[in-house]
C-alpha cells in the first residue's frame, strides 16, 4: 500500500508541477491588501495528498500565498494541528480573525469556498 501511495504521489506532484493554474491579476495595491489579508490563514497540509493539491491550485488561481505547514513532515506543524483542530486529517485551515479567534477549517471544497468568498 505504501508502494501505491508513493507511485501515486509522484504522479499527482508531476501533474500538479506540469500543469500549473493562471493566477488573477490584481493591481499591486488590491494583492497588498490580499496579501495582508492572507497572513491571518494557514494551511495545513500533505504534500502528494490530492485534496491538498486540489486546495494548493484553488489558492495559486485566486494569487493568494498562504503559509503552508505540511504535517507530513513537520512533527511541530502536527502537534499545532491535533492540539487546535483536534482532527487528525489534512488539508485544514487555520483561520485568526481580527479579534484574535481561531478557527479550524477542514475539506478541501469547504476551504476553496471560504477563499473564493474571501479572496474573489
């Protein structure tokens, strides 16, 4: 199985890699202010899983740069993780509002909503 997963992963990366979505354009000062904007989020995620790339290019089409944490291979990113969002599973958003609440977002279609909302 581990084999499987392996062969796969390099074949959704080299796609992924291959075949990279356009961004928006945006004026220099609307992707300042989406850049800002950004910083608030963070992404936890797995580098080969399909729904994290499924989120990685929703996030490069609407030219937003979140902070990746891959929990894969960062045992830090992980603790945070399981300690905030409870949930074992990936991709997950952390979400810091402006009062300093935090939020944790899991499913690849519920985060692309909540960015397309967001970021559109």
């Amino acid at each position: 199985m581990k084999l499987i997963r392996l062969v796969l992963g390099k074949i959704i990366l080299f796609f992924d890699a291959a075949f990279v979505p356009e961004s928006v354009k945006r004026s220099p000062e609307a992707q300042a202010k989406v850049d800002a904007e950004a910083k608030s989020l963070v992404l936890y995620q797995l580098n080969a899983c399909p729904f994290c790339v499924k989120v990685r290019r929703g996030m490069k089409r609407l030219g937003v740069t979140i902070e990746l944490k891959d929990i894969g291979t960062d045992a830090k990113a992980h603790a945070e993780l399981m300690a905030g969002g409870k949930l074992d599973q990936a991709p997950c958003l952390r979400i810091t509002d402006s009062s300093g609440a935090v939020s944790w977002l899991y499913e690849s279609s519920d985060i692309l909503a909540h960015l397309e909302k967001r970021f559109s």
